[in-house]
C-alpha cells in the first residue's frame, strides 16, 4: 500500500492544480462572453449539480467502501454501479429534459442546460470511486488534470464571443468523455482477478445502499447551488454571472480544506481509537489554528479583492467584489465547518452530521424566500453563511455530548474580532489603502491567534507537524 503522504501529495498537487485550471477557464469565459452570458452557464452547470446528485445518489461513494474492504469483486461492483447509474442518467436526463422545455422559455438557458446534461452519461461510467477505493491516486490524480485541461483547451479554441455560447457545456462534456476514457483504460491495464464465490450484489440493492450514504451530499449540494438557479430564474442572468465569479474565487481559495482534510482526518481517526481526552486535545488544538488561518486569509482576500476582481475578470465584474466579501462568511465558515465534519465522522457519527446538514437546510429557506431589503446577490452569500452557522451550532451541540469544545473562544470570539478589523479596513481603506493593507497584514494574525487562544506550545507542535 502507497504510503499517506504520497497519496496525499498526488491528490492535494490535483485538487489545486485542477482549481487553478477552473479558475482559468472562468476567468476566460467572463472577459469573452460578460456577465449575463457567464449567468446562463452558472444556471445550467447548477441544473447539471442537481442532476447528478439524483443519478449518483451515493453509488461512488458506496463503491469506495466496497472496494477499500473488499466486499465484492471488482468487476461485480463496476458492472452493478454503472449500470445504475447510467440507468438512473437516462431517467434523470427525459424528465430534466422535459422540465426544462415546459418551465425555461429563454431557448438559450434551456439549450446550454440541456448541452450540459448530457455530462451525465460519461460521468455515469467515471471510475474515480474504484482508483480511490484502491488507493491508486496518481492515476486518480492524472484523470482529474486531464479531464479539467481538456475542457480548458476545449473553451479556449472554441469560444471566442457571445455565439459561441453551446460550446461552453460541449466542452465541459467532453472534458468528462474523456476523463472516463483514460479511466477505463487505466483499469484495462490492472490485473485485478475475479472473486465468483462472493455474492454479486443486485442492481436494485445497490441503489438502495447507496441512498443513506449520499443524503448528506444531496443536502449539501442542493443548498450550494441553489443561489444559481435563484438568481438566474427569479432575478435576472447577470446577476447570477456577478455571484457565479465571486462564487468561483472562493471555490479556488477553499483548496485549503482540502489540505487540511488530508492531515485532519486521519488524525481524528486514529485519536478516537486512542482516547475521548486525546480526541479533545487534537479537535482543541485543531480549531485553534483553522479558525485562526481562515480568518486571516479572509481579511487578506477581503482587502485583494477589491482590486483583483476587476482586474482579473474584467470591470464588468466590478459589482461582484462586494458578493465576494460577503462569500468570505461562507468561506470561514466551511473551513472552520470541517472540523466539527470530520470529527463526526471519524468517530462513526454520520447521522448526526447529516441532522446538522438538514436543520440549517430548514432554517435557510425562510431567508431566502422572505424580502429582505437587500439585493439577492447579498442575500444569497449571507443565507450560505447562516446555513453553516446553524450547522455548525447543531455539530457542537452533538459533539459536546462526547467533547468538551469552547465555542465562544475557539470560534466565535475570534471571528467577531476579525469583523471588527473587516469593518475598520472598510471605513479607512479608501483613506489610506497602503497603510490600511500594511498594517492589515503584520497586525491581524497575531490578534486574531491572541484571541483564540494559541500558545507556544501549539505553535511548536504545528512545525512538527508540517
């Protein structure tokens, strides 16, 4: 078996690498085709999400944990799981397909949603699932860059304005084409023999094993992505085009929770096993640092981003640096989220983080729906942000049954200091924007880590650590 350092090397180097290629693409895509054209693509690719939350249903996920224990055959398990799939795809694809021609009358949202549907017929045959379970991430990690390169490539030779529009999900389509492509012929290469005596598990069986494990994504999903489809269906396109680049930066920046997952979670993991005291300590110490390092980089991005954004997207998106700002609550937010995530689950407690999940999914919905008197662009970012608030309030209240966690020093008084600096760099940036930024950047760390509680000790043990 691959060491955990390696693999967790391939799959860090790929998630980045793979962000950065999104993020070019994105930045491509609005200075060519402008804000309202880039709504329209953010309608359709949110569609595509809601798509394929339904013709998944958990069956990676499922296969992952067939494969790591070896439950079933592989070929058993590839032939079941794909073909589930792409029979839920079928299904999925007709009754989109027909929502879409009886809802949507803008024949451009409707063509490029349903373009992008048909993503989900490759991605119902995508191997990802069985390189995880068999911990081949290298090869995992060569798919991801290939496919995102590909769509990448793709757009850039192909779109060059505003009727080049339909081009945009073919791409993105055949980026997942051949993703799989290189999948298949990966496993093609694998000499992986064949285990007749265990019991094949039935297409129906397997569908409905996969459920519970991904009701926690649907939820999840379903609340990411619904500021898309309400702001391109009940406030207008460009709107929907300003929140999807604000929205995009912030996906790039949440690379570092990818990071921290990769050493987090096997730390959680292996401390349950040791101790409830050992489990504290770790999640303690943990949050210490992730709330410090989130709040950080948000002020840091919540002062580049008043520049940046423009620069980089083009003055169009001028109006998205003050959605960005609002989007770093969320950003926080889900960081600071995974440690509560992880700590549940490594400690066997999914149903309670999917209770989590669906109360601050209760509770979002009345935001959105009551007028507020704010732009929706602000009241969408804001509704992520309470979502995971009261997500989080419900994980530490599960927690405390088993930990002792101090929320108010570990998260809740550092973050309303750093809304405190937020809001003093915005009434003086304007004034003195170079020594606001300076003085930003050498004084807000140690305030913030002040604040929650970071010591000598904890630093130490952060370089051992790294």
């Amino acid at each position: 078996m691959k060491s955990l350092p390696i693999n967790a090397l391939f799959l860090g180097s790929a998630d980045i690498f793979v962000r950065l290629l999104s993020f070019i693409a994105v930045t491509y895509l609005a200075r060519t085709l402008g804000p309202a054209n880039m709504g329209v693509l953010a309608v359709g690719m949110a569609i595509l999400a809601y798509a394929s939350i339904f013709s998944n249903i958990g069956l990676p996920m499922l296969g992952v944990r067939h494969v790591a224990a070896k439950t079933d055959s592989i070929q058993n398990l590839i032939r079941r799981i794909c073909s589930a799939r792409f029979l839920l795809s079928v299904f999925i694809f007709i009754i989109s397909t027909i929502i879409l021609f009886i809802w949507v009358e803008e024949p451009n949202t409707r063509s490029v949603a349903i373009i992008y549907l048909l993503t989900l017929f490759p991605s119902a045959l995508l191997l990802e699932w069985l390189f995880q379970g068999l911990n081949e991430m290298k090869t995992l990690a060569i798919g991801r860059i290939l496919g995102m390169a590909v769509y990448l490539l793709f757009v850039i030779g192909m779109v060059s304005n505003s009727l080049d529009l339909c081009w945009v999900p073919f791409a993105w389509c055949f980026g997942f084409l051949v993703q799989t492509i290189y999948y298949l012929s990966s496993y093609k290469k694998l000499c992986i023999s064949d285990n007749s005596e265990k019991r094949p598990l039935r297409l129906f069986e397997i569908i409905k094993q996969g459920i519970p494990l991904g009701s926690a994504s649907l939820i999840s999903q379903v609340i990411i992505q619904f500021p898309f489809i309400y702001l391109g269906f009940f406030d207008s396109t460009e709107n929907a085009g300003l929140y999807s680049v604000a929205f995009r930066t912030v996906v790039l920046m949440l690379v570092i929770d990818r990071v921290f997952y990769t050493i987090f979670f096997p730390a959680v993991s292996q401390s349950y096993k040791n101790s409830l005291e050992q489990l504290r300590e770790r999640v303690d110490w943990t949050l210490k640092i992730v709330t410090t390092g989130s709040l950080y980089v948000a002020i840091l991005a919540f002062i580049a981003g008043r520049n940046l954004l423009p620069i980089i997207f083009g003055s169009e998106f001028g109006d998205s640096v003050l959605i960005f700002q609002t989007l770093l609550g969320y950003f926080v937010l889900t960081i600071i989220n995974s440690v509560f995530t992880f700590t549940l689950i490594g400690m066997g407690k999914d149903r309670l983080y999917t209770k989590s999940l669906l109360v601050g999914a209760v509770v979002l919905v009345p935001i959105i729906l009551i007028p507020l008197p704010l732009p929706a662009t602000l009241t969408a970012p804001i509704s992520l942000a309470v979502y995971h608030a009261v997500a989080m309030l419900m994980m530490v209240k599960y927690l405390k049954q088993f930990l002792l966690i101090n929320l108010f020093l570990r998260v809740l008084l550092p973050m309303s200091i750093a809304i405190v600096i937020a809001h003093v760099i915005g009434v003086f940036y304007h004034l003195y924007p170079a020594l606001v930024t300076i003085t930003a950047i050498i004084f807000t760390l140690p305030i913030i880590a002040f604040s929650s509680g970071i010591n000598s000790r904890d630093l130490n043990y952060l370089k051992e650590l790294i």
